[in-house]
C-alpha cells in the first residue's frame, strides 16, 4: 500500500512539473530534461509511469477529466452551465487544467492527439442536452449535437482571448455574457428564468465538490 501511494504522488509530481513546462514552453519546446529537472525525479521514474513526452502531454490532457462529473441536478440545463462554469474556474485555478486545454489548442503539437478533450466535452454536452430536451427545457427546433457543438467551439474560443487579454482573470465575466447569448436561443424561457448563469457559479460549484469529496471516506465507513 505504500509503495502504490509513492507511486501515485510520483506519478502527480511528474505531472505537475510537466503541466508547468508545457504552459510556459508550448509542447513543441518543452523537453524532457526540463521536465525531469522541474519534477525532481529520476529519467527511470518518469519511464515507469510514462513512455515518451506525446504519452506525458495526454496524461496532462486527460487531467481535465477528473475533475467529472459535477453532482447531477434536476434541471440539466443548469447542470450544463456548471458543467461549463465549474471548468472556467479550474482554468483560472488549476495548472494541471490550464496545461491540458494549452494543449489541446497548441497546432504545434504535431503527432499529439488533440481531439479527446473536444470530443469528451462535445459527449458530455449531447448527454445533458438529450436529457434537458426530454424534460421539456428546451425549444422544439434545438439539435442536441449542433448546440454541443457549438458551445463547446464557442467556449474554447472564449477561453483562448481570456489567457491573452488577461491570463483568464477576467474568464468568468466572459462564460457568463457567452452563456447569456446562447441560452436564450436554446432553452425555454421559463426554464432560463430559473437558472444561475452568475459569474460565481463555478466557484460555488467547486466549493460544493470539494465538500462532496471530503464527505466521501466517511461514507464508505458507514
């Protein structure tokens, strides 16, 4: 049991230490010396858990996905935009988040797959907006995979000006004015009308999940 929790913290240190390379040098010039020498660790720790700088850089990428599900919620609609609030918050707090999404914008990434993270988020957004559809949220014309689509495009161009006009300081204001233009073409107006588009939704939703998860132990002892 201790040797699999050295495990684990070595493998999150190599992580973190690669998310910091990758943000500041891109993917192209990050090396795997600068890595090893940021991490701390020997080139056979980093082997072990990681074949090649490509393996490492979807490692980091992956790292968005845990930071899913968010708790479900009754009205999808709502769970959708803390779904997307949730993730803005992470962006202006969470390195590992920040690196992953550089990367999956970085077109110099040649040989690294990019798509996942899309993909991921485009599932997640037909999943909600399927359920939100058969619960009456929303209007009769809406496409699921079309509005998904559209979002998700939507949210990573957004994202994109925030880290260059103000190193996504200024990341909630934007998702909040992004999902105040979409929403209205999408969902029912009485459904809007009860839905938290505020600027700090994510950081609420995130409060919420850590209290989930530190609830968690103590209820797999009862």
């Amino acid at each position: 049991m201790v040797t699999q929790d050295r495990a684990i913290r070595t493998r999150r240190t190599i992580l973190t230490a690669a998310a910091k390379v990758f943000e500041e040098r891109g993917y192209q010039a990050a090396t795997i010396s600068e890595i090893l020498t940021t991490a701390g660790v020997t080139k056979g720790a980093l082997y072990f858990h990681f074949a090649s700088k490509e393996d490492l850089a979807e490692g980091v990428i992956s790292e968005q996905d845990q930071q899913l599900p968010i708790p479900g919620r009754a009205c999808k609609v709502q769970q959708l935009v803390d779904t997307v609030a949730v993730h803005a918050y992470h962006l202006q707090t969470d390195p590992l988040v920040r690196a992953g999404v550089r990367l999956s914008l970085d077109q110099q990434a040649q040989g690294l797959n990019r798509s996942a993270p899309f993909l991921r988020w485009g599932e997640i957004g037909v999943e909600l907006l399927t359920t939100a559809q058969a619960q009456g949220e929303l209007l009769p014309h809406v496409v699921p995979a079309e509005t998904a689509d559209v979002l998700v495009g939507a949210f990573a161009g957004v994202q994109a000006m925030s880290q260059a006009t103000s190193n996504y300081q200024d990341l909630p204001r934007r998702v909040t004015s992004l999902l105040r233009h979409i929403l209205p073409s999408v969902v029912m107006p009485s459904v809007l009308a009860a839905v938290d588009v505020t600027e700090g939704r994510g950081a609420a939703v995130h409060n919420e999940l850590q209290q989930t998860r530190s609830l968690q132990p103590a209820a797999a002892l009862t």
